[in-house]
C-alpha cells in the first residue's frame, strides 16, 4: 500500500509517499520549516500546504514528538505546551480533510528500522533511542511494539538523561564526539541495566557519524546504528497508518 508518511520535528516537517511493503519512497521527501511559535494550528496548517504539495488524497501516517495516546497529546516536552490534552489526530484529520493517524515519533522510527533497517525481522528485545534535540525511545520484544516510552527522561547525573546526552547537547556545549561518546556510553550502560535489549539501534541525525565515537560504547550490549537514517520517521509513520487502517 502507498500511503503518505509525515516526520513532525522541531525545525522541520518531512514527509513523503512511501510503499509499506518495501519501505521505498514513492516521490521526493519534502520539507517545510517548522512555524514558529509551532502551536496547534500552525503545525495543522503547515501539515495542510505538505500535503497540498505532495499532491495526496488518501490516508497519513506522523511521527510527532511527544507521548500520544488514543489520538491526544499528553507530553510537550520539546514541543510548544499549548499541545498539551490536544485531540491531534483530531485536529489533523479536519485541517487537511483526510484521515490522519499519529504516534509518538521515536516509536514510528523504530518501526521502520525494525521493518526496513539494521534489525530488520529480529525476534528478541530491541531498545530503539533517536539522539536529537533530545532523546526519543522505542522498545520492541518479538516485533511488538510498546508504545509511548520515555527513556530519555529518566532522572540521570543530577538532571534527566536527554540533558547531558542528547545531540543537542554534544553541539551546545562544542563537545568532541569522544568525549560526547563517553557521555552517551554511560547513558547506555545505565538504559541497558534497566531494560536488558538484546540490541540497541541509535538513530537520528548521529547515526551517520557512528564511526566517530563507536569506539567509546564499552557497555556489553550490542549497539548499531539504524541504517534508514533520516528517513525512519517517514517510513514508519506511513507503516504505522497501514497497521491502523488494517484494525479498522
């Protein structure tokens, strides 16, 4: 099935028509900036002139950055606080005129990572983390998926994780990707203790640059970087909209 995925992040608003089957996309990803302030109605606006360029007129997969459950935005932690208690599938679905599924945007990743990526058809434990503006998690046991997790908010080294480890982090404070590695190898380290993955895959913009810094994760568990890059978002947005469309 051809269905149009869409990556809501902070800056940017990504998306394109992907085949579900094989992961492939169908058209060129387009990106619009993200509107600033990014309240509701703006980002429902922007989705709107995404999908008016693409062209589309069936169903939409997005991948937006905070806990969603049963079609409502409960978190905001990167995102403007009026999102909070939104009915976003809602909201979506109405802006554009076409049915609009969301999920949280780590979990749609890994999906398609899971699908598509470095662990791909694995049956076992598998921690998902994208390092970003902050850290977004996805924990999967057996291909099943156990939504909304937020690892990046445990309580470490005096603050939360994505704090001292996000890739937001390592660019604000100028650090080497050594000395940023040792940082993420301890988060790792502690991530693994507490969920026992049989892999972990790191996903976001850093997993390009994995040479960099794979020789300071030291911990035990296997770690790779997801191999569907920046386009897991979009990918596992459109295979999340098929999932829900085949329970309708």
């Amino acid at each position: 099935m051809e269905i149009l995925g869409v990556d809501i992040g902070g800056s940017g608003i990504k998306g394109a028509i992907v085949d579900t089957e094989t992961g492939e996309l169908k058209t060129e990803r387009i990106r619009i900036p993200t509107p600033q302030p990014a309240t509701p109605e703006a980002v429902a606006e922007t989705l709107k002139e995404l999908v008016k360029q693409i062209g589309y007129k069936g169903p939409i997969g997005c991948g937006f950055p905070a806990r969603v459950i049963n079609g409502e935005v409960l978190t905001a932690a990167n995102i403007d606080k009026s999102w909070i208690n939104v009915k976003v599938e809602e909201l979506f679905s109405k802006t554009v005129g076409l049915d609009v599924f969301v999920a949280n945007d780590a979990d749609v990743a890994g999906l398609a990572e899971l699908s598509f990526g470095a662990v791909k058809g694995y049956k076992g434990s598998v921690l998902f983390l994208t390092l970003g503006t902050g850290i977004g998690s996805a924990l999967f046991y057996n291909g099943q998926m156990f939504p909304n997790t937020e690892f990046g908010h445990i309580k470490f080294k005096g603050d939360i994780a994505e704090h001292y480890c996000a890739d937001s982090v390592r660019e604000k404070e100028d650090l080497k990707f050594k000395e940023w590695g040792e940082r993420l190898n301890k988060f790792l380290e502690y991530i693994a203790f507490l969920t026992s993955p049989d892999f972990i895959v790191l996903g976001g913009g850093v997993s390009k640059k994995f040479e960099k810094y794979k020789d300071q994760l030291t911990l035990k568990t296997k770690v790779v970087p997801a191999t569907t890059l920046n386009l897991a978002g979009i990918i596992g947005a459109a295979m999340y909209a098929n999932t829900r469309i085949q329970k309708k």
